[in-house]
C-alpha cells in the first residue's frame, strides 16, 4: 500500500483548517446562492439550512483549494447519487482505496479519469468518457456529494467495502467480474477484491 504523498496531507490539513475557519465565522457570512440569511438566522429557523449554506459555501471555496475533492465528489455525483449515504461513501472509498494501492495512480483525479486517454468508453469510471457534460445539474444531489467527498477524504468515515477496489452495478455482468471476489453488495453496487478472502465471507450481503 502506498502511503499518502506529502502534497496529499497538506491539501486534507488545509481542507479542514478551511471548514472549520467558515463554521467557526459563519454568523457573520452570507450565504449567497442560496437564501439571503445569515448563519445564525438559518440555524434558528431550520437546521438543515445551515447545513445546506455551510456546505455550499466550504464546497466552492474547497473545489478551488483542491481539485482533488472536486474530482472525487464528481465521481460520487455520477457513479451514486441515487444511492443511499452508505453506497455514496462506498463509491468514494473505492477511489480512495485506489489511490493508495500499487497497482493504480496515486492521486484521486488520476484515479476517476484513468483511461479516459487512451479512447471514448475505455474509462475506469464510465461517466468520465461518456460523451455527455460532466457539469453537476442535480443541485440537491451535488452538495450531498461534495459533503460526502469531504467526510471520505478527511477519514471521518470507515470504509464499508471492507478495501474494495472495484464494483458494478447488479444489473450487469462484466467479463472482468469473474478473476475478483465480491466481499459485499450495497445498494445497486456489488463491490470486489482481488483474490479469495474468507474472513469476509461473513460480511457478504450479496442478494445472489
């Protein structure tokens, strides 16, 4: 496994620093695409608006400091929004889970646009060669997926595919499918391993 490049660490230090400098001030923000409210107002009024103005706001100030959480919340977007929270933190910790092994690149763009160079339709992730606008248009969806990326990112989340590094959806049989081991099926995806691992037998939920 590799570890995380010191580029990598510095980007989740200050990817924190950042969330936590807007919570920390947010009383006396606007949050301007959203309602004409500030922070405290929103609180007082419904939570979940605060929610939704402090992750907006950390969420494009973010994609500028990074564009590595911008590409793994586009992933999430494309490969998971129907999904629940759980099949959304599943999808991002593959990405991740990649990042940190030999066998692919070792940044998490690298990673979502892996073989988008060599022709259409021969991408690791489908969306990303599909041909279609990879601009977010679910707006409801795409902030969940930036607040996802964030929590998967910094750690904040354990990793449900138990180290997963690839997955499908359940409606499809891939050639490829058959030289890994599902180790286990949330939502729509099935999620496998390389080689055998009976010490996750137990945990399969598979459906099949």
């Amino acid at each position: 496994m590799k570890p995380r490049t010191t580029t990598t660490r510095t980007i989740a230090c200050m990817a924190k620093l950042l969330f936590v400098t807007l919570f920390a001030f947010s009383s006396g923000m606007q949050a301007a695409p959203l309602q004409k409210v500030t922070a405290s107002k929103a609180s007082d009024e419904d939570p979940s608006n605060l929610w939704r103005w402090l992750f907006h706001d950390v969420a494009q100030q973010s994609i500028a400091l990074s564009n590595e959480l911008h590409c793994l919340a586009l992933n999430i977007y494309f490969e998971a929004r129907s999904e629940s929270a759980q099949g959304q933190y599943a999808v991002g910790h593959v990405v991740m889970n990649r990042v940190a092994h030999q066998g692919f690149p070792d940044t998490i763009c690298a990673v979502v646009k892996q073989g988008g160079e060599k022709r259409l339709n021969r991408c690791q992730f489908s969306w990303w060669c599909d041909g279609r606008s990879d601009k977010p248009i679910n707006r409801k969806a795409w902030l969940k997926s930036l607040a996802r990326a964030f929590e998967v990112y910094l750690g904040q989340v354990k990793d449900p595919t138990y180290g997963a590094l690839w997955y499908h959806a359940d409606y499809v049989s891939p050639k490829w499918s058959k030289a890994f081991t599902v180790v286990t099926k949330i939502g729509q995806h099935l999620f496998y391993h390389k080689g055998k691992q009976p010490s996750l037998a137990l945990n399969l939920n598979t459906g099949i």
